[in-house]
C-alpha cells in the first residue's frame, strides 16, 4: 500500500511539475510576442531634442525616417540613400549630404542596412564633403 502511496505522489508531482512548467513557459511566449515594438529616438538637423518614436521591430533607420519624415530618396533597398528631408534638399553644386548618426557616432552603413535596435538615437545632419 505504501508503494501505491507514493508511486501516486511522484506522479502526482510529475503532472503539476509538467504544468506549472507549461504555464512559465506560456508566459514566457506570451511577453516575447506583446514585444513587437522598439523604442527609438529621432532628431533632424536643426531640431533642438530628440523625438521619441515607438516603431516596429525589424526597421532600418531609412525605415524610420521614411514613416516618420517626408523625404526624397535616389536608389533602391540597401542602396537608397536620402536627398532630401523636409524640403530641404542636399546640393550637389554645393558638396552637400544628408548624414545619419547612431548614437552620436557617423553611420559606417547606409540607413538602409541598419537596423534599429532598442533605444538607438538616430540623427540626421546636413553636411559637406
């Protein structure tokens, strides 16, 4: 009778293990699904703050500036790079480029490879060359 007793609690343990297990994990899965949006900030030349925007994760800076911005591109994916923001166009004539900045620091890739990453700064600074 004693084995039955405890043959019946280590099952018993087994089963509410196996559920509370599946239940943490469910949360778990839960809070990684509700996580679908990044915190970034974003500045143009000439603004004074950065602006706090809540986007979609899987965004590239040209993403961001393209939803948030109107501006005006030349080339294509990767390869696009920006002309002009707001109205204000970068001059050949004048060796002018529209630059973006992450985290204080020039971009080593175009905005359209980089993809934002939670809390990234993002600033974009008309420059010559």
């Amino acid at each position: 009778m004693k084995k039955i007793l405890l043959f019946i609690s280590v099952l018993l343990t087994i089963v509410f293990g196996y559920f509370f297990y599946q239940s943490r994990l469910s949360l778990v899965e839960k809070s990684l699904i509700q996580k679908q949006n990044l915190t970034v900030f974003l500045k143009l030349s000439g603004q004074k703050d950065f602006i706090k925007q809540e986007i979609d994760v899987n965004m590239t800076a040209l993403d961001l500036i393209k939803e948030k911005i109107k501006i005006v591109t030349k080339g294509e994916g990767v390869d696009a790079y920006v002309v002009e923001i707001n109205g204000k166009l970068a001059e050949d004539s004048k060796k002018e480029f529209w630059a973006f900045y992450v985290n204080g620091k020039q971009a080593t890739v175009g905005a359209g490879s980089y993809k934002l990453k939670e809390g990234d700064r993002i600033e974009w600074k008309l420059e010559t060359y």
